[in-house]
C-alpha cells in the first residue's frame, strides 16, 4: 500500500521534472510524506530501523540485493537448435 500511495501521489506531478520529484528540499509535500512512510516500511521489511542519511539506506538496500542475488546460480541457458 505504501508502494501504490507514492506512485499515486507521484502521479500528481506529471509534469515536474524527477529532479524536482526527488529533491527532498523542493520535493512536494505529500509525495515526501508518502516516501517517508514507504522508507520506513522498507527500513521494517528488512529489519534495520535507523538510517543516517538517504545513502546509508541505499547501500544497506544493495548490499542485500548483491548478498542475496549472488546465491542464485548462473544464467547457462544453452539453445538448443534441431536439424
């Protein structure tokens, strides 16, 4: 739901550029509102409740995603062509 209501608030802005839709200092404030509660929601999923900055979120949030992904085995798809 969090996720939809920032897409939903999102779409509100049509026509702002993403520079104005992601700069927390001009950002709009019920699409801030609607990614803070997303953040936190994230931050809960994922079991880490406090981030100093924006950055420290994201390299947390890659850090899974490149701990978890390189457990997935190789991509070795052969194509197999009949005569």
């Amino acid at each position: 739901m969090a996720a939809q209501a920032t897409l939903d608030a999102r779409a509100n802005y049509s026509d702002s550029s993403l520079a104005d839709l992601f700069d927390p200092l001009v950002m709009p404030a019920d699409l801030l509102h609607a990614h803070r509660v997303l953040d936190r929601g994230v931050d809960a999923a994922y079991g880490k409740r406090r981030f100093s900055t924006e950055a420290e979120r994201v390299a947390f949030l890659f850090e899974l995603y490149q701990k978890y992904t390189s457990l997935l085995p190789a991509n070795k798809s052969k194509v197999s062509r009949r005569k």
